[in-house]
C-alpha cells in the first residue's frame, strides 16, 4: 500500500499543487463540523464493524482502528486533539490522526463509504439528538406553563380579538392554549425523527460500491430503522434538514407570539403582567425603567431562525442530483438554528417562573367593552325561541343604548332591558357576570373553570 503522509491532503497524488491559503480557508469545514466528532467516531466503528463481519477487514484491522477511534475521541472530549483546517473537515482530521496513532492499517476505514454518506449520516444522529433535547426544553416549559395555569383558574382576564375586548375567559385557560401549542411543537419534531429514519451509510459517493457490504447491519447498529432505498438520492437529500429547520422555525414563531403578548400585557397600557426583577433591565438615561429586554429578545431570534430556513432552500433550489460543495453550509446553518432555540427555550422557561399577573386590573379590563354581550344574546335564543340573528340584533340595540348611557350591561336595571326586549326577567342579571360567563362555556375547549381543571389534570397525567 502506498503511504499515505499525515502532512499531506488525501488527494495530493492527483492534485500535484498545494491548495492556495484562500482556498484552503474557504475550503475548511472543520471549524464548524467538528461539533460532529462523536457521531462521526460512532459511525466509522459501526462501519468497521460491518467491514469485518463481512469479511473485507480482518479481525485485528478492526480492533485496530476501534481502538484508535475511542483513543481520539477521549482526545477531542478532554481538548487535547489538534484540528487542522488543512484537513478541511472532522472526517479527515480524525482518520490523519488515526494513522498517527495505528499506522497504515487507518487506510481501511474509508473502504466501501465516502465522506457524502459519511457525513449525512453523521449529521441525521446529530439531528436525532438533537431533537430530543429540544423536547427535554419545551417539555420543562409546559410544566412551567401547566403550573401557571394550575394557579390563575379562577383569574377573569378579557379575551381578545383584534386586541379588542371580545368575551371573558379564565387566564388559566389562555396559558392553556400554550401547552397545546407547544405539544404541536413536540410532536412536529417527533414526526421529523420518523421521516428521517433511514441510514445512508453506505451509499457511498453516489452509486453505491462493488463490496459485498451490509447496509441493514449498520443501520441497526446506528439505531435507523432501515438503509435508504436510493444511492444518488441519498447523498443528494438535505429533506431532514429542512424538516429540522421549519419545526425550529414555526416554535420559535410560537415564542415570539406568547413573548409579543406578554411585552404587551407588561406595558404601562395595559398593566396586565409583572416580570420579576430577574428578567428585566434598566434604561441609560431613565432611573424608573424596567423593560422586558429578554421578551424582546426572543421576539427578534425568530428572524434569525426563519432567515437559516430560507437560506437552507436557497441553497438546495438550484442544485441537481447528487452532491455538491453547496451543501457543506448545512450544518452551520442546523448548528446556529438549534442554538438559538435552544438558548430561547431556556430563556423563556425562566420568564414563565419570574412572570406574577395583576388580576384585578385583568377583571377591571374584562369588565368593560361590553364583553358579555354575546351571553345576552346566547340567553335571548334559549330562553325566547327566536334564531340568534334576531337575538343578535336586539342585543346590538341594548348595548347601544347602555353605551348612550355610559353604562355597562351589567349595571342596567331590568326596567331599561324590558324597552328593548319585553319578554325578558329579572333572571337576565346574571348572564352579564364575568365568572358566570366564562362557566357557561361548558362545550369541550371552552373556558369554563371545570373544564380547565380537566385539561390541566389530563395533562399532569401524561407527564
């Protein structure tokens, strides 16, 4: 076998010149994937594994080589491995290391694999992984959310629609919509897992190899549930990486959303929310601020996560099968993507433990504007046979002449709805109470307290 020096590129006895500094710069993935190093040293042993079970590497190689893969990685996990851009990417940084540490018998780890379906399968574990722990995040925050909710059941809050009054609801069952929005999240990324399931290991650079490889044993040994069907789309499909990075993207929207909200329920306007001295900071120039820089922050990260989206797309939209250098920004791309949600989750889990709500100016809020009048006219249909449009319009007309009056539903006397609306008794009155509003949205989803109080013990349940 011809030697293979530690100094040199892989190709150097093709390409007889040296690589120009710029090019060797730009060239270099190495400071970006070898964030992969585990994954990398988990699927060369998987590999070698295979190699030798099928009988193209002889028992001592493979020995060999494991040993010196578990030798470089205790190496990198201790700091105490030299990455060299040189080597351009964690692959061939770690198999010129192994020669150092085996000697020439490294030469057979790269037989029947390329660095095309090495590194896509390096990347859909690190994906894997990542994912999980994505979900540990959003898991804490449900619970964070559940306990908020568990707290504030009986809390009368106005629910909005175009931020205007529109019916009373319970603040726990706002906070309740949240923890359905972020289960979506948790099964979103659990479906990706799903889709993405399939090992490349293998396919080499695009058409397979001649070596009587087993690509099921491999797959298995990765923890895939099956090899990929196709050599030339597998190295081709960055899919998983778009997947990965639209669920990052819609529950970093979900983040931004609750965190626009909860800026502006924070506001002198509307007073709603107090965020602890914890998540706030000061103003430069003004002694008395406190603003809510930490929702702010959240609100403007998912900018960065739509844009790496998009990035992604752009890359892929013009590139034809196979694989192409375009792909290398990938894992830049995935890496900066979960980092930020990641440090978002964080961020906001610790809000939601450092948020307290102002309930009285919440009830103070939720009691004007009118917001029961769609309980009036609820009351008009089931209590007078009349279709609701009718019960809508007569409904409109005292609402009408309570804001003539300057005065809320609730504080008109029975004698000044009967002008309106003869057939109506003294048993009215009670439609027009907050908490006998939201209690009456008894339908399943609805606010009422009993119906809260089912939904959080299901969901403390299945914790």
């Amino acid at each position: 076998m011809a030697k293979n020096k530690n100094n040199q590129a892989i190709w150097n006895t093709r390409i007889k010149k040296k690589a120009s500094s710029l090019f060797e710069k730009v060239g270099s993935s190495i400071s970006i994937d070898k964030r992969l190093y585990r994954e990398d040293i988990l699927v060369s042993i998987a590999h070698v594994e295979m190699l030798f079970k099928q009988k193209i590497i002889s028992f001592k190689i493979k020995n060999k080589i494991i040993y010196g893969l578990q030798k470089i990685e205790k190496e990198i996990s201790k700091n105490k491995f030299e990455f060299n851009t040189k080597y351009e990417d964690i692959h061939m940084n770690i198999e010129k290391r192994l020669f150092q540490i085996i000697g020439e018998e490294a030469g057979y780890v790269h037989t029947a694999r390329s660095r095309n379906d090495q590194v896509i399968t390096d990347l859909k574990i690190w994906i894997k992984s990542a994912t999980k722990e994505i979900n540990n995040h959003l898991e804490k925050i449900i619970k964070s959310t559940l306990k908020i909710a568990e707290k504030n059941i009986e809390t009368v809050m106005p629910g909005f629609t175009h931020l205007k009054n529109a019916q009373p609801i319970s603040l726990a069952h706002y906070f309740m919509a949240y923890v359905e929005i972020f289960n979506r999240d948790k099964r979103r990324f659990m479906n990706n897992l799903e889709s993405l399931n399939e090992s490349p290991l293998g396919v080499a650079a695009l058409s397979g190899t001649s070596f009587n490889i087993n690509r099921s044993f491999t797959a298995k040994k990765l923890g895939f549930t099956s090899p990929t069907n196709n050599s030339i789309d597998t190295v081709s499909d960055r899919d998983f990486v778009l997947d990965f990075l639209f669920c990052v993207s819609v529950c970093s929207m979900h983040i931004s959303r609750i965190a626009e909200e909860l800026i502006v329920w924070n506001s002198d306007g509307f007073n709603f929310i107090n965020l602890s001295d914890k998540v706030v900071t000061g103003s430069s120039i003004m002694p008395q601020k406190k603003n809510p820089d930490l929702l702010e922050y959240l609100r403007g990260k998912s900018g960065l996560t739509f844009g790496n989206l998009f990035s992604m797309l752009t890359i892929l939209k013009g590139l034809p099968l196979s694989y192409f250098k375009d792909m290398q920004d990938d894992k830049e791309i995935v890496f900066k993507s979960f980092d930020t949600l990641i440090n978002s989750l964080k961020i906001f889990d610790e809000i939601l433990k450092n948020i307290s709500p102002n309930k009285k100016k919440m009830y103070e809020l939720a009691d004007i504007g009118f917001s029961t009048a769609t309980d009036l006219a609820d009351y008009l249909v089931k209590n007078n046979s009349i279709s609701f449009r009718e019960a809508y319009q007569k409904t409109a007309k005292i609402v009408n002449y309570a804001e003539k009056k300057k005065k809320k539903l609730r504080d008109l006397k029975i004698e000044e709805l009967k002008k309106i609306e003869p057939r109506l008794t003294s048993d009215v009155l009670k439609v027009f109470d907050l908490k006998n509003s939201i209690n009456s949205k008894k339908s399943y989803g609805g606010t009422s307290f009993e119906n809260i109080k089912r939904m959080i013990m299901k969901y403390k349940k299945e914790k």
